[in-house]
C-alpha cells in the first residue's frame, strides 16, 4: 500500500479483525463495517479491498468446515452465479 499512512492501515486492519469476527458468528460483516470504513479513509481501497478480504475468510470458512457443506446444493447454485 503506497501512500497510506500507517495509522490508516491500523485502523482498517482493526476494523478489519472485528469484521472478519463478526462475519464468522452471522454471516456478514465485512461489507457493512470494512467497506463503509475503507470507503471514508482512504476511497481508492475500494471496492477492491473488501472484495478480496471477503473472498478470503469466505475461502477459509468453506476450507474449515468442507465436511458439512451441501456440495449438491452448492452444484446447483454455482452455475446459476456464472454471469452470461
């Protein structure tokens, strides 16, 4: 991160752990405390920032608990998300 300050990238790495924290018990998080938080900081983080962090802790969720995904359920939605 070029030009960000470091008390920048302190603070959206703590709203970051709270999110992430948050996202883990209910299901969301990042995109209602990371993104509005990246946004006011420093704006040209987004939406690039919050997508990637989202795209890892749902990666990592899915990775620690594979055994009890609904992969049959998983084939039938995946496609439909797979845009033209």
């Amino acid at each position: 991160m070029d030009g960000v300050p470091w008390d920048v990238v302190a603070l959206i790495g703590a709203v970051t752990c709270v999110g992430a924290f948050v996202q883990s018990v209910v299901g969301l998080g990042l995109g209602l405390l990371v993104a509005p938080v990246v946004a006011m900081v420093e704006p040209g983080l987004v939406p690039a920032l919050p997508l990637w962090l989202a795209l890892m802790i749902s990666g990592s969720m899915l990775l620690g608990e594979r055994r009890h995904v609904d992969w049959g359920a998983l084939a039938w939605a995946l496609p439909a998300r797979v845009p033209g």
